[in-house]
C-alpha cells in the first residue's frame, strides 16, 4: 500500500477573482521513497526507513506533515526565508503554509531524537 487516499471532496475557493471549485485529498498516507503532494493538507509518512516530499507549489498551499520516517521536505521556494530544504526525524511533525512565495513553519513539535 504505497499512497493511501480517502475520496476527493469538491472545495470552492477563489483565486485571482474567480470561483474555482476543485477536488482535493484531504489527506495521504504516503509508504513510498518520493511522493509529489497533490493538495492535501495532511500527510501521514510511514513504513519506509526514508521519504522525499517534494510540495507541488501549484496545487499545495499549506500542509501538516507527520513522519513516521526520516523525512525530507524540498520545495521551490525558500523555507522561513532562508532553508532550501527541512529534515524530519522520525516522530517530528510540521505545519507549513505559503505565504507570499515563501514557505513559513507555523507550527513544529521540535526536533526528534533516535
């Protein structure tokens, strides 16, 4: 079971002005080594010793992220400004938006030990 997602849910948002309605995972259980988001605000990683997240700037805005796993966050835009990339240990967890072309940490449990 590499990428576990529950049924889509249709979301009316607004961007640039106009009424977009789009379906969105509101979650994903990810047990592969690289996953691409595709919009959920939630990921689960899990049942791989290591996983490269690579967050889709198109389609994700903001994401909790909880690693069971060594994980690594990469995205195209700076992370609190200055990071190219974020490593979770496993058992961290991270809550991130884009804001303004830059990915801020609002919110994270710290770092995890072995």
């Amino acid at each position: 079971m590499p990428v576990l997602k529950p049924k889509p849910t249709l979301v009316e948002t607004q961007e640039e002005g106009f009424n977009v309605k789009k379906l969105i995972y509101d979650y994903s259980i990810v047990s592969v080594n690289n996953y691409k988001t595709t919009g959920e605000k939630k990921l689960i990683i899990r049942d791989v010793d290591e996983c490269e997240i690579i967050i889709d700037e198109e389609k994700t805005k903001e994401i909790f992220i909880k690693s069971f796993s060594k994980t690594l966050i990469k995205t195209e835009s700076l992370i609190d400004e200055e990071y190219d990339e974020l490593l979770l240990n496993k058992g961290a967890c991270v809550h991130m938006s884009l804001i303004r072309n830059v990915w801020y940490i609002l919110s994270s449990d710290g770092i995890k030990r072995d």
